[in-house]
C-alpha cells in the first residue's frame, strides 16, 4: 500500500513542526482527526483544508492564491486523490483564532500500517484550542525561558502553568509515537 511522509508547519514565528508517515487511502476527516490528536487541539471548532496555486515557473506556491478548498463537509475525499496532483496544502483550524498547519508532501513511499507515525519534531509545544491565535502563541514562547515574564503573559491571557503543560507535546508524543486512525 502506498503511504506518504507529511511535514507539518505550524504558522507562527515559533518553529513548530511534525513530520509523519500515514497511508494513502485516508480520507480528509482521517487527516483532520490526526493533525488534531498531533497538535492537540480539542476538535470543536470548523476546519478545511486549501490548496494554494503554485508559483510559476518556481517551486514555491501562494498562500494568498487558494484554487480549492476541502470542507468538513467534502473530508470523504481521499488524500491520495490530491496529493496525485499538489504537494502542499494548508490546514485551517478554528476560523477566530484561524491556526493554520502547513502540510508538505515530502515523499510517497510503501507504507503497510493503518496508523500515523511521527517520525521527527522540533517545537516542545504546541498551540492550545482557544488561546488567540499564533500570535499569543508566539508571545507564551518567547518568554517560555522567563518565569516572571511566563507568569505575567500567562496571566494577561488567563492562562496558567497546567495549561502550558496541556501544551507540552512531549508529555504525549516522541520519535516513533503512532496514532491510531479511525
């Protein structure tokens, strides 16, 4: 069966991302719920997948040029369907705080397993449902080596310590984590 190896970026200033490998047949409600337990969101806001043109003539594509957009209501369509033809998509999760998760096409491979593996990381956090958008994101992040500063950002968001540690990607996931894919 063939499989992929997906990049995804998290759009912010902070370096966050995941790399996994799932199979090809899921459907966009599969790779929602996935992306979902990886960057552990609650999974109670709307969602959709764009496509962005690409740049001619460039390996490069234009987040501000979308030519298709998969809905809740389309996520029975298979993955393998377009990442036959486009390697980049963009996950757009909570339209208020409007998280966006870039998803690179890295490789098609064989890939026999019915769950998602995460095969590398960078970014010890990860964003949390209902906190502003990547720009509190970002804020939380550079004060993260600052306990005063922690604290006082914390509080001006009406956040606390166990919601930092709710956000802690490494106190659920590591290299070799598997998700399993309803």
């Amino acid at each position: 069966m063939n499989g992929y190896e997906l990049l995804l970026v998290l759009y912010s200033e902070t370096e966050t991302w995941r790399k996994i490998r799932i199979p090809g047949d899921i459907n966009f409600k599969q790779l929602h719920d996935v992306i979902q337990k990886i960057f552990a969101f609650d999974n109670y806001h709307m969602w959709q997948f764009k496509i962005p043109a690409e740049v001619p003539e460039q390996d490069a594509v234009d987040l501000n040029d979308i030519v298709r957009v998969i809905s809740s209501d389309d996520a029975g369509i298979c993955i393998k369907d377009t990442f036959d033809e486009y390697d980049v998509l963009v996950y757009e999760y909570d339209f208020g705080d409007s998280w966006e998760i870039i998803i690179t096409k890295i490789s098609e491979m064989e890939y026999d397993n019915k769950t998602a593996l995460i095969t590398d990381y960078k970014g010890k956090y990860n964003p949390m449902d209902d906190m502003g958008g990547f720009m509190i994101f970002d804020e939380i992040m550079r004060s993260i080596d600052d306990d005063e500063e922690l604290e006082y950002i914390l509080n001006d968001y009406n956040l606390s310590r166990s919601d930092l540690s709710k956000m802690d990607f490494e106190k659920k996931y590591k290299k070799g984590s598997r998700i399993r894919i309803n």
